[in-house]
C-alpha cells in the first residue's frame, strides 16, 4: 500500500513538473511571440514615420520652390523697370530732337527776296532795318545773327558788330518774313566822315552775300562804323 502512495505521489510530482514546464514554455514561447511581435511591429512606425518626415521635407521643397518661383517673379518686375527706363529713354530721346529741331535746315541766301528800309523812329537814333523773305519752297531756318559789313563811299568795306542781344528762335515757312536790324547814331552836322553806299549780307549760317544800296534818307553815321551793330533775326508776325 506505501509502495502504491508514494508511486502515486511520485507520478504527481513528475506530472506536475511537466506541468509547469510546459506552462513556462507556453509563457515563454507567448513572449517570444510577443516580443517577436513588438519587434515586427516597432520598425513598422519608425517606417511610417519616414514617409510623413518625407512629405514634410517635400513640402519644404515644394516651399522653396515657390520661393524661387517669387524671386524668378521679382526679376521679371526688375525686367519690367528696365523696359520701362529704355522707354523712358526712348521718349527721352525724341522729346530732345523735337526741340532741338534738327530736322529745320538753314535759309539759303538764294531763297531769299532781301531788302532793306530805313527805320529811324527820329532824327538821332538810326535804324535801318533788313527783311529777308522765304521764297523756297520748304521751311528754313533764319535763327541767329547776319553778317553785315558796310561799303563806304572810298570803296572800304567795315565788318559791323554785334548787339548785345540772345538770337531767337526763327524759323520761315515759304512767305514768311524774318527781320533784324542796324542801329547807330544819326550825324546831322554835316562833317561826318562816314559816307555809307551799300550794306553788304550774309543769311545766318550762309556764306552767300548779297549787296544792298543803303536806304535813303537813313543819314549818316555818327563817329566811326564802329559804333553801329546788327541784332538778331527775329519773325515780323
């Protein structure tokens, strides 16, 4: 009877000994599978982790890219200023040869119907005044001072001053007229010395002259032919 118990309580112990062994192969394998599993899993967020940081970083990307979008924007505007600038400078530059007007070329003393009256507005002060008329057919330019020498009764000729004036603007069409002046002081004693016979012309900016007689009833020059002088051109209307 000893014999059967303590083989009965022998076939307990062994079957409980597998018992547990089993139990704790059971729990270790379940914590291998755990573990396997928390291992299997664990990479799989860092993994879909990377793809969002990525996106992120695309973003980025695409951010700079409208970055350099707005910048390739600004240089188009700077294009823009420079266009502008070179239009402005075009603009620029036809305002400035509309008002040089370059274009006018200067009256031909052939074009011209010349003549010369006397002006005196009394019996001191002289004035002899010329008309130059554009016969041409084109529009001409007669802005600026003549030349103008005076050729004395003993045959000299005596180159003749300029006023103190600025020349005016004066521009011809065909018909127009364009006048300018002598002015001196009038000797009525008698004992001049000066004997004027002609007044010889050249057109502003010609090398042509043209001989005109000496208005009558202009009188004689008082002093020398160095105090007469010749003032600018200018137009009659």
């Amino acid at each position: 009877m000893k014999l059967t118990r303590i083989a009965a309580v022998a076939a307990l112990g062994v079957a409980a000994t597998f018992s547990l062994t089993a139990c704790n192969g059971d729990d270790s394998a379940s914590g291998s599978a755990a573990t396997g599993s928390a291992s299997s899993s664990a990479p799989s967020a860092p993994s879909t982790a990377a793809p969002d940081g990525g996106a992120k970083d695309s973003g980025s990307g695409s951010a700079s890219s409208n970055g350099g979008s707005a910048s390739s924007g600004g240089g188009s505007s700077a294009g823009k200023g420079k266009s502008g600038s070179g239009k402005g400078a075009a603009n620029g530059a036809v305002n400035g040869t509309a008002k040089g007007d370059g274009k006018t070329t200067f009256c031909k003393t052939a074009d011209l119907a010349i003549d010369a009256q006397n002006a005196a507005p009394d019996k001191t002060s002289g004035r002899v005044n010329i008309t130059m008329i554009n016969r041409g057919s084109t529009t001409c330019s007669a802005t600026g001072f003549a030349g103008v020498d005076i050729k004395d009764a003993d045959h000299t000729s005596n180159p003749i001053a300029r006023g103190q004036a600025q020349p005016r603007v004066t521009t011809l069409k065909p018909g127009d007229a364009a006048v300018f002046d002598l002015a001196y002081t009038i000797d009525s004693s008698g004992n001049s010395l000066s004997h004027p016979t002609n007044i010889l012309v050249t057109p502003p900016n010609e090398t042509h002259t043209i001989t005109l007689d000496w208005p009558s009833g202009a009188g004689q020059v008082k002093g020398s032919y160095a105090d007469v002088q010749v003032y600018p051109t200018h137009n009659t209307n």
